[in-house]
C-alpha cells in the first residue's frame, strides 16, 4: 500500500514511517510556516511517494493557500483549506475516505486533486 492511501486511512499514523510522521508533526505545528512542507516534500521524493511529494511541495509554494483546523463543533478535529484555487476545488474521490484530522491526510486530499486536475487538462 502506498503510503499516499495509508494516510486516508483513520487512525493509521502509528503504521507511517517514524521520520514522515515526525516532518508531518512540524507541518501541523505552524501550517503558516512552509519550509517543513518542503522538508516533507524531499522525503517523499526520496522514499518514492511521488504524488505525496507533488502535494507537499506545491504547498510549501503556495503560502496563500491556507490550511487550518475547522471552525465549527463537528469539524474542530479536521483540517481543511482555505483559498484554495478554484481549478482545485470541487470533490475528490471517495472524499469520505480521506483522514482530515492529519495535515498528511489534506495532502493527500491534495494529491488527488492534483491528479484529476492533470487528468481534465490533458
């Protein structure tokens, strides 16, 4: 299993790699700071994660593209963007199958948009 879907998967950060779960771990203690996404984003690329990669990396070049923790009651545990371009907007695939409760989780959300946004364009 990639790790891309292992981390759809609720309650599974105990089964990621220690060193991934640890540069996740910097993403979601200040989404506001990049450079830990790009950190991720090497990683990825070197442990052969490439969608993830993707992910992380247009993040770490996009700093007007916030992430943060919901808002309201029901979503207080979740992370979600904010001011994400319209082009990216829209559902993903099995988006009720998608952990949002890890910063892992919403690049994974991203890498499928990514992906289905290549898929439209070409």
């Amino acid at each position: 299993m990639s790790l891309r879907r292992l981390v759809c998967v609720e309650r599974s950060r105990d089964l990621w790699p220690s060193e991934f779960s640890d540069l996740v771990a910097k993403c979601e203690e200040n989404p506001a700071d990049r450079t830990p996404f790009g950190v991720t984003a090497d990683w990825c690329d070197e442990n052969g994660e490439l969608e993830l990669a993707e992910a992380f990396r247009w993040m770490f070049k996009r700093p007007d593209v916030e992430i943060a923790k919901g808002d309201d009651v029901y979503q207080r545990d979740k992370w979600s963007f904010r001011l994400l371009p319209n082009s990216l907007a829209g559902d993903v695939p099995n988006p009720h199958f998608i952990d949002r409760t890890t910063i892992a989780g919403m690049m994974a959300d991203l890498a499928y948009r990514l992906q289905k946004l290549r898929e439209d364009l070409a």
